[in-house]
C-alpha cells in the first residue's frame, strides 16, 4: 500500500481538506478518508486532483512542432496545406524513431498533467505501405513507449482504407495508413498483445473518418470489440463536411449520429463544423465530443461551439493531437478562449455554481475517462489512482482555496505541476518525469537526424 495525505483534494462531492488516499499494489485506489489525520509513511502534498485522460493525440507529431510555420506557395495555408507536409514527414519514420518520438511527448504529457492518453495510432506500415513482416510492429512500439514513461494507455488502432469518399486510392504518405478490414481485426489482435504487460492498457477501435472508411464498414468494425470505445475524426473541416454530404447524403454528425448509432462508446473528434441543431443532438447522444483546442487553432480548423453544447448538457474532453504543446491547462484555457473570443464576452462556460476552471476541468475529468474507457476520473474507491499534485506554494496558488485553484491552474502560472501519478506510479517529482533525460536524449538524437536527412 501507498498512502498519500493531502492538505486539499478535489473529491467526487467537491472540495475536503485532510484528505487520505491509500493506493492498492494494483494501482487503484483502496481507500479515500476526509477529515483523517496524516500518518507517519505518507506522502504530503498540498492539493491532490484526479488526473486528465487525453483523449486524442497522435504522438509521432510531436517531432514536427515548429516547422510547418513558413507559408507555402498557394495564396493561403490551410489544413490541407498542412496535411501534404504531415504526410512527407512521416515518410521517412522508422519504428526505432516512432519510439522515441512516442516516449518524449508522453513524457510532456505526463508534466502537463496528464496521467493517460488515447493513442490514435494510424502509422501502421513501412513507407511506401509494405507491411511489415510484423503488422503491429508500430503498435508495439508505442505500448513500450508507455512501459517506458508509465504513462496510462488506451491503444486505438486506426482503420483507414481510402483517400476520399469516392473510394480513391491511398497515395503517398497515406499508404502507411492503409489495411483492408481482415487486417485490421489481425492488427487489433497484435495490439492487444502488446498491451498485455501493462496491466492498465486498454484497447479501442477507431475508423479514421467518413472519408477514409464507408458507413456499413465503420459500423462492422465498432462490431469487432463491443466493450470498447469507438473514436472517430468527424467535421473537422468545411471541404470534408462537403464531400460527405455529396458522398452520403447527410452532414457528418448527422450520418454518424443517425445512421451509425453513435452513443456513449463513442468519441467524435473535433467536430467543430457543426448546425446548431447538430450541436444539440451530439450533446443528447452521450457521446463525447473530443476537443483539440491548441492543435484546431493552429490548424485553423474553426471554434468548436461549447457555449451551446454544455448548456445542452454535452460531455467533452480535451486531447493534444498533433502535440505542438502539451499541456491539460494550454488546451482547456485555449477552449474557454475561444469562446471568448468568438462571443465578446468573459466566463462562457461558468455557472452560477461552477467557476469556468471548475467547469472546465471536471468536463474534461469526465469525458477523457469515457473516451479512454478508464476508471479514472475520480478520486474514489476502485478507480485507477491516476493524480495530480499542485504546490500550494506556487505563487499563483499562494491564498487561493476550492475552485479558485482550477482557475489559476488553468488561466494563471498555477499550472506548475508537482506530482503525476498514472495507476499508482509515480512518473513525475518536482514538476520534471523520473525518466526525462535517458527519454529527451533519445529523442534529441532521433530529430537530429531526421532533420539532417530532409
């Protein structure tokens, strides 16, 4: 047993002081006792907050922050623009690279305060897109990632077997994405594998989009695994909308809310091309809108309306996607932000009970623990012991108490994070993770010599 005493600790209920938790040797949670007196072996630490799942992120991009910022030839960027310099990147990653690329961002999303993170994993296959003699060898690659960092994992192998709706071929850096369905169900299989040794992985299913994978077979593929969580990117952009639309007949949300059943499984990604109406119905699904506010702002991608869709009683969470900065306090005040911004007003999201920290941070504690498919979210009996500690003496935290410690987390510096705990381990001490040298050197390495080859 591990014993922690915390001075203040966000609880299902609110906010306790004195509060102790006791951490099983399976990485759950024993016991939670308010009002206790400390004992002699525990660990002391000012304020104790269950942890963030990011709930999507597609890690290999992290060795891409900061070069796609140069304006390209057309007469304005775009996602596309983007996407086509995405795609030459990836080209020439190995899965020795992969590794070391998937365990640096882990790391930062472990001092980001993020105790878990859902991998959408579509770089399956050798460039030109021969499969490895091992399907799953990239899948293995970041669950060893994970066995490095100790960073909680939701595996989701991607499905993706077309450039567009009109059943195009893959071409280019695509055609490491692409696998029939037989070979998905096989690289499912290879997945779970690797996750075994974990102990606390999991697996989950995702189609890349309504471009990459028709209807009937996004719908064979949730089929394949019942208990698991099904993401899926959905009306990111208006030329995608578009070409659903004239594809299918209906507007992504729609189709995938309509036709596809899409309910509390299911996590759609971005959706930030939305009706109202659409807004609406996602929210009354159950399903959990998956918002990447950093990476949808630096992709242009568009303002997600979380104004309308938390007033509708929505459920979201945040990830980091394309991994340009990681950080549980960067996405959620880049959410709120937006709101702001897009409205002309201050605290959209705050109630009248809730301040926008608490709001935020507790919407993002729920949605990211659905969408992994993790007992997390919560300090309570049972779940996974995945913590964040914050020094009360940060000095943006200095005399703050209850829900003022979200906001300064989340709008002030007091998102100086102290201590990370993911299912028990603890991977992060003084703000910096137990392994970050061996992890950043490698990577170090890795970047260097990508960057020389290009």
């Amino acid at each position: 047993m591990t014993e922690l005493f915390a001075e203040t600790a966000l609880l299902p209920d609110g906010w306790a002081g004195n509060v102790a938790v006791t951490i099983g040797a399976d990485g759950r949670i024993a016991g939670v006792a308010p009002g206790a007196e400390a004992s002699g072996g525990a660990e002391r630490v000012d304020v104790l907050l269950p942890a963030v799942a990011n709930l999507h992120s597609h890690a290999f991009q992290r060795a891409m922050a900061g070069l796609t910022e140069a304006r390209g030839p057309s007469a304005s960027d775009s996602f596309w623009t983007w996407r086509k310099l995405m795609y030459r990147f990836l080209d020439a990653l190995t899965p020795d690279d992969v590794e070391a690329i998937t365990a640096f961002a882990q790391v930062e999303m472990l001092e980001g305060g993020f105790a878990s993170v859902c991998e959408f994993h579509y770089l399956h296959h050798a460039p030109g897109g021969a499969a490895y003699e091992n399907l799953a060898e990239m899948s293995e690659r970041v669950a060893a990632s994970a066995a490095t960092t100790g960073i909680g994992l939701t595996l989701i192998p991607v499905l993706y077997q077309h450039g567009g709706c009109d059943g195009r071929a893959l071409t280019g850096g695509q055609q490491r994405f692409g696998n029939d369905f037989d070979a998905y169900g096989a690289l499912l299989e290879g997945a779970e594998t690797a996750l075994a040794p974990l102990g606390d992985a999991r697996i989950g299913l995702s189609a890349h989009s309504l471009r990459a994978v028709p209807p009937e077979t996004i719908a064979a593929m949730a089929a394949l695994r019942p208990d698991a969580p099904v993401h899926m990117h959905v009306a990111e952009q208006v030329a995608e909308v578009e070409e659903v639309e004239a594809a299918y007949g209906a507007r992504p949300i729609t189709l995938t809310l309509d036709r596809l059943g899409a309910d509390a499984r299911w996590c759609l990604i971005h959706s930030t091309q939305m009706t109202p109406d659409e807004t609406e119905a996602l929210a009354a699904s159950g399903a959990v809108a998956g918002l990447c506010p950093v990476t949808e702002s630096s992709l242009g991608d568009g303002i997600f309306d979380g104004a309308r869709y938390l007033a509708a009683g929505g459920r979201f969470g945040v990830g980091t996607d394309s991994n340009i900065r990681i950080a549980v306090a960067e996405e959620l005040r880049t959410l709120e932000y937006s709101q702001r911004l897009r409205d002309r007003a201050r605290a959209v999201v705050a109630t009248r009970e809730r301040t926008t920290g608490r709001v935020l941070y507790e919407g993002a504690l729920a949605g990211g623990a659905q969408a992994a498919g993790r007992r997390t979210g919560a300090i309570r009996p049972g779940a996974w012991a995945d913590f964040v500690a914050l020094d009360a003496g940060a000095p943006d935290l200095v005399g703050v108490a209850r829900d003022m410690i979200l906001d300064a987390f989340v709008f002030a510096r007091g998102d100086r994070i102290d201590g990370v705990w993911s299912a028990g381990r603890k991977v992060v001490t003084g703000g910096r993770h137990i392994a970050r040298a061996a992890v950043t050197a490698r990577y170090a390495a890795t970047v260097r010599r990508l960057l020389a080859d290009a």
